[in-house]
C-alpha cells in the first residue's frame, strides 16, 4: 500500500477516534472544508504544508529508513493553528 494511502487512513481515524468533523479539522489546518474532504476520500493530493499541519495537529511522528516506515501517533489534546 501506498503512503499517501496509509496516511489518509491515519488521519480519517484520527479524526474519527477524537471525534471531530471534518469542518473542524479543515478549519484548524487551514483548507476549505470541502478540500479536507477530498483528501480523506482519496481524491486529492495533500500538499507538502497541509502534511506538515495535520502531523502537528494530530501529533503524528513519520520515520523513514531503508526498507521500513515506521509511524507514531500520539493523539494528544488536539490544538488549533
């Protein structure tokens, strides 16, 4: 599978499991709404900057090394941008 593709999983379930819309995610990452939902349908690249966002706003930690990616999510207090 893809990276994008385990990202966009990632990032629906954090939303999911901190119960928030995706308004309120989009609002806080700064993209219109119907952006945010886009991406979570697979329909729209993230940006290099929309990636950054939703990793700080979920603390999300990515680590590439050869032949392994490995992916840390905390679900902290979720903070606003």
């Amino acid at each position: 599978m893809k990276f994008h593709k385990i990202f966009i999983q990632i990032i629906k379930n954090c939303r999911v499991k901190s119960g928030l819309s995706q308004e309120q995610v989009a609002k806080a990452i700064r993209v219109p709404r119907t952006s945010y939902v886009q991406m979570e349908a697979n329909n729209r690249k993230i940006s290099l900057q929309e990636f950054e966002r939703l990793c700080k706003y979920y603390g999300i930690t990515i680590e590439f090394k050869p032949n392994k990616l490995t992916v840390l999510v905390t679900l902290k207090k979720v903070v606003t941008f």
